[in-house]
C-alpha cells in the first residue's frame, strides 16, 4: 500500500509570487551521485517521472511552514515548495534536512551563512542567543533599533525570532499597544509600528501563526495604522469590523472553515492595504506571507469541497424561483469567489472541482442567472462562465447541444399545438449581452467574444471513433446562433451606408466581424454556405463606407480572409455580385492619402497579382481597369493588367499554347549533347542573321512544317487587332460598376506563372507581349507556362504525335528562368525588346 506520509505536492513560486502546481507525487531523500550530495527526489505517482531532484545544500534556507510545509529557494527568484499530506512525513523529511546542515531539527529555519562575516560567526559561537530588553513602555524605542538592526544579517533575524517566539514577546507588544492608544502615546505607538512591520519580515511561519490568530491579528492591524509618514492615522480595523461584513449566504456549520475564512480575508487585506508596497529587497522577504495566504485558499477550496451538504443547499438556492433577487446576487457572487479560489487547485482536484459543479447543474443555473435585469448579477454570471469555458470547453458545447436537442423535442411537440417555444439557449444569451452591453467601452462585449471565439475554436473540439465534436457542434451553432450573431450586421447595412454609424455600434460591429473573421479561417463548408447563401459579404462591405476607419478596415480584413483562401467558390460569389465594388470606390474615396486604408486595398491586389488568382484577375481587369489605370506609384494594378492580357492570349489561342510546347526543346529527351550543341549554336548566332518577329526555333523543329506554325499565328494576330478595337469602345462606354460579363470563359485550370518583365502593352510592334516570335513573349521558350499536371498532352496537329509533359519539367523551367538571367546583354536585350 503506498505510504501516505511521503504523498507531497511540489510548488514553484511565479514571476507574480504566485505559487504553480507542478503534480503530486511520493517524496524520498538518498545520495545522487551526479549532484555529489544528499538530495530530495519526488516521483510523480502517476507515471513515476521525475517531479524534482534537489540537492540538499548546506548553505541554503529551509523553512518549515504550518507542520506540513518546506520551503526553500534554489536560487535567485526561484522559490520551492513541497505540501505534505501528513505531518509526520513533513517530520521525517524536515528531520533529514536538518541532519545534512548539521541543525537542531526543532528548529523551523535554517539559514544561510554565507554573507556573514567571521565576526558574525564568532559572535554565533560564543553567544547562544539573543537577549531582548524588557517589554516596557520606556523601552520600545530600544526595541525599535534592534528590530531594524537585526533584518540584514540572517543569523541576527534567526536569533531574533527564535527569541520573540520563545518569550511569548509578540503578546506582550500587543498589550503595550492598549496601553499607548489609551495614553494617546503616538511615539509609541510610531515605535510599535516599526517594530511589527520588521517582525513581518523576518519572515517566519512560527510567528505569522501568532500574530495572524483570532485574538491578536486585529491588534496587529491595529499597530499597522500608525505609520510614522504619514500625519493622522489609517482606520483599518474601522473598515473591517463596520464595512465589511460577513455575509453567511449557506450557513457554514464548520467552525474550522468559518475560523479559517475570517483569517485569510484579514491577511490578504493586510498584504494588498496594510503593509506599504515593499522594496525590491522587502518583496523576498515577504514570500511567507504570500504562501500562508496560497495555502489557506487551496485548504477552504477543499473543505467547503468535501461538504456536500453546503453544495446542495447552495444550487437549489440559486435555481428555486423562490429564492429573492438580493439572495441570488449574494449566492452568485460567493460562487464567482469560489471558482476564483479553485485556480489555486492543483490540475486533478481542479478536474474533481468542476465536475462536482458540473454534476450540481452550475449552467442551468448560469442560464438562469444571465436571463435576469440584475448588471451586476450578469457580470458575476459572466465571470464564472468564463472559468468554466477556459477550463473545460467541450463540457460547455456538450450542455448546450442537449439542451438544443430537448429544446428542439419540445419545440415539436407545441408545435402539434400551435404554441410557440420561446426558450432561449445558454449560448444565444452570451451572444445577446455581447451585443447588449451597454458599456461605452464594451468592456463586457470583449470579454464574451473571447468566450465564443473558444467555443467555436475547432483546435480544442475532441474526436472520437464514432463522431466528431467539430462537425456537430459547428452543425449546431450556424443552425441555432449565427443568424443571432450577424442581426445588428444585417440590420445595419440594409443600404448602401450604414444605418448608424455611432462610435458604440462601430465597437461592436467590430467585434462581430472578427468573429466573423476567425470563422472564416478557422471553419470549412460551414462558414462558406452561410456567407454564401446569406450574401454577407456584400452586407459587411457597406461598412467600408463607415466614418470610422477601423470598422472600414474590419470590413476590409473579413473580405482579404477570404480572397486569401484562394477558394474558386468564393471567388465566384464575389464576381457575380461584383463585390470588388465597395472597395474600389472606397480605394479611389482615400485618394492620394498614404494610410493604412491605401496600404491594405493595394496589399489585397498585390495578392491576387502575385498568387496569380486568374478569374478574380479577369474580374477585376475588365470592370474596373478605368478607375485604375492611372494609379501609377505603385505597379500593382499594370501587373494586374499584364497578367489578364496573358491569359486571355493563352486562352483565345490553344494552338499557341501547343506551339509553345513545340518550341520548347526540352520537352522531347534527348541526349545532353544535343542540348548543349544547341545552346552553343544559340549563343554563336548573330543577332542579324535572326530577322525581327521571326520564331527562334531550335534546328531540330526547323524540319516541321513552317506553314503549319505560322497559320494559327497569322488568324490569331487578326482576331487580337479586332479584339483590342472592341475593348477600346467597350472601356469608353464603362463607368466604375459597369455590369458587362467578361469577354471570354474563366478558365478554373490550376495557376500559371509568366514573365512579368515587360508592362508595355501589346501591339504589333515586332518583339512586343504580342508578338508570337518574341522570346519574352508567352509564347517564347523563355515563358513558357508551367502546368501542374503530370498527365501526357497528346498533339496530333502538323504531323506531331506523343508530345509529353514528364514530371520533371517543373525542374527544368526553373533551369530556363537562370539561363535568360545569364545571357549576354546582346541577347537579353532581344528577350526584352
């Protein structure tokens, strides 16, 4: 049977002096031979794997805090703490660390001697104790000084508190203090307070006990009061026994716990109002205190924990529509405390903590809660609502998909009887005090969008065997909530601007479009047939003609999320409801400001330019190529142009393309040598000898028939000069929303990259983009599309069978892109002609 006195708790203390859990396990002390010394291990007891391993030195501080804590610092800002479950294994534990250092295992400190000088440890030799002068009146002055004098030395500060433990002395300076306030001695008393607050740090358990138990602590408080800076007296013990009261609101039959709460309410008042912020020296020597006050709350957690009485009574008082407001608010705010004290659990018994208010029905209770008028009864809601969705988000999801299914089941049977079920669900109430709140700074609002944003967060949505908690949950919210999430959106752009156009609207439609925004990256088909068939994308860009430019930018944003997933779905949703027009207009409404308006329109271009997304190219190209075409500070909207005119030449003339194919010698395998022996004869020619416009052509290809070539090239030149007089007339007559359909068919074959060298337009000057001979051209070896598919393309037009695109011709682009950077400027100059 495992030996329940080893069973510890191992704690480290934060950067915020706050004490984290780091598992439960059975502590052992021996010799490690790698540390060379007498060590404490503890193993995890679930798994046996090392929880710590810490090398009992002899110089370092161990305290013994409360009969069944040790705590100790391995070094600068690292504080370490092991909880026994029993105070005969703390016992046995302390008693080996005591043997190591060579102490009296009485003792609950032991110090470290390093920083003292020889005349220190002289003095430690030679005198057994320290002796404090007699507790008069006349002497508290003389007290004072030691006090103060005692705190840099470590060995003085031991010697000290041994001794105002021993004497009973903390008791004796508690009734001078009587004396001095009914004397009216205020330089007593200023000397009282000196001496208490360095007794604070001395920081030892043994004395926090005393000065922290029932019949001395509100006279500590009281000592604390007389600070010598400042001119008239603080009135703490005032506020705690008239202010602040304690409210029963489940009888505590413990008086233990009753005892234990009063106790750590006092403390925690004095660390955060009594004690003056302490120095950076002062904060180390305070971390007793800050443990005493951890270790209280992790033992009322687990006392009110384990009487299932006072739980009872608590839930069926807040769920009886008996109990009164004022009642209720008490009960939820003592809850909301309670969780609060449950972060202090170590993780299985905060597992245990939350499946017990699972069990007890703490969101039906949530629920009812956040249906009342109460703000402040709301808020607290809020706030336990937020810890249990931080912590245990599927059991949330879970509660809320059964109580739409009884609500549904429900919803079916009043149906049969013509009466309407007006329930609403847990998770539609967060959504409308989201949208609801009244703050101006929609403090609230925040925070429940946080809350949602978790929920709906595909990331922590377990899967299992037989079904997936992300495909029925998402089935659920955009069935039973979305359409409550998007009502103040749709209510707000049912015209051309938004119908209010307020700062707190703004705030909110705001947050509802970032919502709506990590939907749209984080969801798949979901969010898709929702924006889809509820057309809201062209409803959220009525927002891009907000005074306020970060709703406009939210609205931006939402729409670059979605041009971003490259999805021909979308794309195709935006082009027929030609949805670039919103942010065309609100582009050209910037003007010539340089913002980050200006920055993102151009950056959601520049994308599509760059990812080459050809139909949103097309799309873009011929609707609004008018309103854009002067915008010359930035090359965006030309390569815009570019890349339309190159794939609408690819697309009007496949025959072209097979051409390309042709000319592109490494398409057929053939020996290295050839290749070689080629590009030589390449490099060899003279610039003369190659006439203007003509194809160069490997000598290999020079055996196929010319006229077969040029034929296609000749009847496309004369549809191109027909084409371009049409789109000349076509432009004239198109203002910003023109509505013509593109010209040609959208191509939704996978992406092309071409040469993006020239931005001149084509014309049929020999050498231009248009020219079927020019290198530079995309018709020339030198830009050549690369296709994706690795699929055989068979041509048998002009004699030529078995063409193939191996799947390594990727490879080989690339090795043609490096070759033209490396031609002679002869050369290069005939490419970019």
């Amino acid at each position: 049977m495992t030996d329940t006195r080893r069973r510890v708790k191992v704690y480290t203390l934060n950067e915020d002096r706050q004490w984290d859990d780091r598992g439960t396990g059975h502590v052992s002390s021996g010799y490690v031979e790698r540390l060379k010394g007498m060590s404490l291990l503890v193993r995890a007891e679930s798994d046996g794997s090392l929880l710590l391993e810490s090398k009992i030195n002899p110089n370092t501080a161990y305290q013994k805090q409360q009969d069944t804590l040790i705590v100790w610092s391995e070094a600068e800002n690292y504080d370490l703490a092991l909880s026994f479950q029993e105070k005969a294994g703390c016992d046995e534990i302390w008693e080996k660390i005591c043997q190591v250092q060579g102490k009296d295992p009485s003792v609950d400190i032991t110090q470290d001697l390093v920083d003292e000088s020889e005349e220190e440890r002289f003095d430690d030799m030679s005198s057994p104790g320290l002796e404090l002068p007699s507790c008069e009146l006349s002497r508290l002055e003389e007290i004072a000084e030691l006090v103060a004098s005692s705190l840099p030395s470590p060995l003085r500060r031991e010697k000290l508190a041994l001794a105002l433990e021993n004497e009973g002395y903390i008791k004796k300076l508690l009734e001078l203090f009587h004396v001095c306030e009914d004397l009216e001695n205020i330089e007593g008393l200023h000397h009282l307070y000196e001496i208490i607050k360095g007794i604070f740090l001395l920081n030892r358990t043994a004395l926090f006990e005393v000065m922290f138990s029932e019949e001395c602590i509100m006279d500590v408080i009281g000592c604390l009061e007389y600070d010598p800076a400042l001119s008239q007296p603080r009135k703490h013990r005032e506020f705690l026994t008239k202010t602040a009261k304690f409210k029963e609101v489940i009888p505590i039959s413990d008086p233990e716990l009753k005892q234990k709460i009063h106790q750590t309410y006092r403390v925690q008042y004095i660390q955060d109002m009594v004690l003056p912020t302490p120095s950076v020296f002062e904060e180390n020597m305070l971390s007793t205190l800050h443990s005493f006050i951890f270790f209280n709350k992790v033992e009322i957690v687990g006392m009110l924990q384990e009487d299932e009485k006072f739980l009872t009574d608590l839930f069926a008082q807040l769920t009886d529509e008996a109990t009164d407001e004022e009642k209720r608010q008490e009960l939820v705010n003592f809850l909301k405390e309670f969780c609060a004290f449950s972060q202090t659990l170590q993780p299985q018994n905060r597992d245990a903590f939350f499946k017990t208010l699972s069990n007890m029905g703490i969101l039906p209770a949530l629920e009812v809660i956040l249906g009342m008028d109460d703000t402040q009864v709301r808020s607290a809601a809020t706030d336990i609502f937020s810890y249990l969705v931080e912590y245990n988000p599927s059991m949330v999801r879970e509660f809320v998909m059964q109580e739409a299914q009884q609500n549904d089941d429900v919803s079916k049977k009043l149906t049969e009887q013509k009466i309407t079920n007006k329930d609403i669900l847990l998770i539609n109430l967060i959504i409308e005090h989201m949208i609801c709140d009244t703050d101006p700074e929609l403090g609230g609002a925040v925070q429940l969008m946080g809350l949602l944003r978790t929920l709906v967060d595909p990331e922590n949505m377990l899967a299992t065997a037989n079904k997936t908690e992300k495909t029925e949950f998402l089935g659920f919210f955009y069935k039973h909530c979305m359409h409550v999430l998007t009502a103040p959106l749709l209510a707000n752009t049912t015209e051309e601007k938004p119908s209010k156009d307020d700062f707190q609207t703004a705030q909110l439609l705001a947050l509802v479009l970032e919502l709506l925004t990590f939907c749209v990256e984080h969801h798949t088909y979901h969010i898709k047939n929702y924006i889809i068939n509820k057309d809201i994308l062209r409803r959220v860009l009525v927002l891009m003609a907000s005074k306020h430019a970060f709703l406009a930018l939210c609205a931006l944003r939402f729409k670059r999320k979605i041009i971003g997933l490259k999805d021909e779905f979308y794309n195709r949703y935006i082009m027929k409801s030609f949805l670039f027009e919103p942010v065309v207009k609100a582009f050209l409404n910037n003007g010539s400001r340089y913002n980050l308006m200006n920055s993102a329109i151009i950056e959601m271009f520049e994308f599509i330019r760059v990812e080459d997304i050809k139909s949103l190219t097309a799309h873009v190209i011929e609707n609004y190529w008018k309103a854009l075409e002067d915008v010359d500070y930035v090359q965006t909207f030309k390569g815009l142009k570019l890349r339309f005119e190159q794939q609408r030449e690819r697309q009007d003339n496949p025959k072209l393309d097979s051409m390309r194919s042709i000319l592109r010698n490494h398409r057929y395998r053939r020996d290295a040598r050839t290749l070689e022996d080629e590009e030589e004869m390449w490099f060899n020619t003279d610039e003369d000898d190659i006439e203007d416009g003509e194809a160069v052509v490997s000598p290999s290809d020079k055996t196929k028939n010319d006229d077969d070539i040029m034929d296609p090239i000749s009847k496309f030149m004369e549809r191109k000069k027909l084409k371009e007089s049409e789109e000349k007339e076509v432009l004239l007559k198109t203002n910003l929303s023109g509505r013509q359909s593109p010209s040609f068919k959208l191509s939704l074959s996978s992406g092309t990259k071409t040469n993006l060298t020239s931005q001149s337009s084509a014309t049929n000057l020999p050498g231009s983009p248009g020219s079927p001979g020019s290198p530079g051209s995309p018709g020339s070896p030198g830009s050549v599309p690369k296709n994706t598919s690795q699929t055989a393309a068979i041509t048998t037009k002009g004699g030529l069978v078995g063409l193939v695109d191996y799947p390594d011709d990727d490879e080989d682009d690339d090795e043609d892109e490096d070759k033209e950077d490396t031609l002679p400027l002869s050369k290069k100059a005939k490419f970019e002609s």
